[in-house]
C-alpha cells in the first residue's frame, strides 16, 4: 500500500475523511466569498492552485531520475534524493529548533555530502528538478473558478504553502499559469514557520494587519489548512485535492492499496495524469456507481483509450491492443459528428499529447505500461461488476434467458479490451448481443464505424 493511501485508508477500506469530502460545496465557498465581511482569500499552493501528475509529491523526482541516466546517480537517485532532505530538516532542527521547514538550499547541500559530488552536479541536478516541477505543474480548473470569482468581486487575493521551495519561484510558477491577482505568497521555506503548526498563520495575519475572520483560507489539507486556520481565527474552507477525490468517490481505494506498489514510477505518474485531469471536482456525485468511466466521454478518452495507444505505441505486439486503435481509427474515417464521439477521440489525442510532454522519449519501458494497462482495467472492471452484478458478462436483467457470465480470468487482454472499448457505444441489450455472439452482433450492425472496426480486426477474440 503506497504511503498515502496508508494515511487515509481504514482498515475496512472507507476513507477517514470522506464526510468533509462529500460535503465539499462549492456554492456555499462562493457564497462566503461574497460576504462582505471577507476581506481577503487566501489559497494554498499545491494541490489547490496548482497540481501536479502525482499521486504522491516524492513521484515526481522520477522525472529527474531519467534525466540523470548518463550520471552514476541515475539509478538511486529517489532514495538519495529523500534521504538528503530527512538529513536536512534534521540539522535544521539541531541548528534551530524553532524553524520547521528547510530551503531547497539545504536540501542540496545535504545531498552533496550524501553522494560526494561537486558543487557543480549538485548545482545541475537542482536545476534539473526545478525544471521539472515547473513544467509539470498546471492551474486546477476548479480552483481557478474559485480564483476568478473572488477576483472579480474585488477582494485582495493571497496564497500561503508549506513547501521547501523558494517564494520566487512559486511566485513565477503562479504568473505562469495566470494567478497575477495574487498579491502575496508566504512559503514556509522562508519564514521558517508551517501551516501545519498554525505558526504561519500567525505571520500571514500580523503581515497583513487584518483579523482572522476577515480572511477566508481554502486548502486540500484538512488538518493544515482548516484546523490550523480555523484555531487561528480564519474562516476556512476544505478542498480535496483530485487525487482524493479520485480515491474516495470513485471506489477504487481497495483495489489500488492493493496493486498500487507494484506500479512502476512511470505508471504511477501516468495515474496521476489521469487523476488530476478527470477528478478535479470532489463531489459526491460526480461518480455514478455501475458505469464505466462514468458515462463520460473525456474520462474514457483521457483515462483508458488514451493510456491503451500508449501501449501500443511502446510495444513490439501491437496487436495486443489493436482494438483500441481501430476503434479510434473508425471513429476519424467515419467523419463521427456525434459530440460524445468527438470527446472521446479529443480526449484520448489530449493524453498522449500529455504523455508525451511529461516523458518526452523516455518512456520506453512496454513491460511497465502493460503492468498499468492491466491494473488500470482491473478497476475498470471492479466498477463494472460493482454495478452489473457480473464482470463483463451477460446481463440477467435485460435478457433472463442468458444466465450465464464470461470469467474475467477467461478473457484474453484482446477480447477485454475490445469489450470496454465498445462499451460506450451501446446500450444494454446491444452490449449483452456483443457478449454472447460477437460475430453474430457484428454482422447485424448497422453502425459504420462498428462496421469499419469489424472489417480491420475480422479474427474473433476467443473466451
């Protein structure tokens, strides 16, 4: 179980917070916005305004982990990396036991001991992470309705992280991605205090002059960002972040703690893609149990079709995942002016455009995104049977002359593949026809691209 499923995980698989988080309310955020009383919103920083393709923040120093594969740190880089900054934040507090956060500086210098290289490496591979963070960070669509609406409304923005990088660049981050409004940002790094002990607050409001219930303070953290604010006097609002979210709403919590430490670091950046794209609003709603991919086009594309083309594109057997790239392929020919088809197929282009831009020509290893491709259905198909009763089966309640059910274990990736992949397309009756008499389906369909998908991949799928 990855370390933050473990913190927020029950032993019985339910989510310690899941109340707040389903109580999440946006309307009633905007509304508090609008009281005149509040003077200021403050924001924190990543996971609300920004957000990155993680599921955990450590993940991201795979990235610079690839860029180091001509240098002998390549290879144990990560545990290098972390092992610098808990030696770090140690010294820190033998040297002053006040200060609660190191400095990226720090960080590095500690590494430089830890692996005896020069100034000069060290000095390159910090670079190298900036870069990284910086390129992989983006504006969170939810929080930057919030943003635009305080904006507009007149009220003095801030923003207020607990993070070892420097104010400066958070500060250019933020004016790359459009947050110019903001008008202060006070980083842990820098005063030495954190959120989490309530100690930043403190100086955010003497800084600023203003009472508490003046401020109004939104964050992913409930314990950092609404419990220390709220002891500190500041009205505050609880945001989940999209990984959260992700977790708690869509019933996947138990089925990735289970699989989700076997994924290599490539896989787990992709799920985080993933994650942050599709998951952005933490609301209860949002899921609908017993679908697949939530009768959503974008989800479909960005989070299945798109992660089953990579695949393919990385792998020597293609035909492994043809399904998908000849249902895509038909969708193109076909000229489809459906919306929903044109989602999916702008959704699924978006992710591997997205793909591309994160690895660049570094992900090259088919062996881990198979590894993904097949976790990533496993869920798939958790939701499935969830709602239907049956994995990928015949459905009794449509037709209750057909009793029987196709074995997942029975399926072969093709056959599974190509089932999910058609899903969207039918309804019920149609989707049991293609289970039980897939060739018999296909030749009484009058669906063009259903019949361009048949021409190109005649040979059945066997059980």
């Amino acid at each position: 179980m990855t370390g933050f499923l473990r913190t927020i995980l029950r032993p019985a698989g339910r989510f310690t917070t899941f109340g707040q988080a389903s109580a999440f309310s946006l309307s009633r955020i905007l509304k508090t916005i609008d009281d005149p009383s509040v003077e200021i919103v403050s924001f924190d920083v990543y996971d609300t305004l920004l957000v990155r393709p993680v599921i955990e923040p450590a993940d991201l120093f795979f990235l610079t982990a690839l860029k180091l594969r001509k240098q002998r740190l390549s290879e144990n880089f990560i545990a290098f990396r972390q092992e610098a900054e808990r030696l770090a934040r140690r010294r820190m507090r033998e040297q002053d036991p006040l200060r609660e956060e190191p400095t990226l500086d720090a960080i590095y210098e500690a590494l430089a001991e830890i692996t005896e290289l020069s100034a000069r490496e060290v000095a390159d591979i910090k670079t190298i992470e900036l870069e990284n963070e910086r390129r992989s960070l983006s504006s969170r669509k939810l929080i930057r309705e919030v943003y635009e609406h305080a904006r507009q409304k007149g009220k003095r923005l801030i923003a207020i992280s607990d993070s070892y990088a420097s104010r400066d660049f958070i500060w250019s981050v933020l004016q790359e991605q459009g947050f110019q409004a903001i008008e202060r940002i006070y980083v842990s790094s820098e005063f030495g205090r954190c959120k989490a002990s309530g100690k930043l607050y403190s100086i955010v409001l003497e800084d600023l002059k203003v009472a508490g219930s003046k401020l109004l303070h939104l964050g992913d953290n409930l314990h950092s960002d609404v419990r220390q604010a709220q002891d500190a006097g500041i009205r505050a609002a609880y945001v989940p972040s999209a990984v959260y979210t992700y977790f708690a709403l869509s019933g996947f919590a138990k089925l990735w703690a289970a699989n989700g430490d076997h994924l290599p670091l490539e896989s787990r950046l992709l799920l985080g893609m993933i994650i942050n794209t599709c998951f952005d609003k933490p609301n209860k709603k949002q899921w609908k149990p017993g679908t697949l991919f939530n009768d959503d086009g974008h989800v479909f594309g960005y989070g299945y079709l798109g992660p089953i083309l990579l695949v393919a594109r990385s792998m020597k057997h293609h035909n492994k995942a043809a399904p998908a790239g000849q249902w895509l392929q038909a969708i193109n020919i076909t000229n489809a002016t459906s919306p929903a088809l044109i989602d999916i197929s702008e959704s699924t282009s978006k992710f591997l455009t997205d793909a591309e831009a994160l690895f660049g020509d570094k992900l090259k290893n088919p062996r881990s995104l198979q590894n993904f491709s097949e976790v990533l259905f496993r869920a798939v198909a958790h939701t499935h049977s969830v709602g239907d009763k049956a994995i990928l089966g015949a459905l009794p309640s449509v037709n209750p002359s057909i009793k029987a059910t196709v074995a997942l274990s029975s399926l072969s990736l093709r056959r599974r593949i190509e089932l999910i992949v058609l899903k969207p397309l039918l309804g019920a009756r149609k989707y049991v026809q293609l289970v039980v008499d897939r060739p018999k389906f296909f030749t009484m369909t009058k669906n063009p691209a259903l019949k361009f998908y048949y021409r190109q991949n005649r040979r059945d799928a066997s059980h």
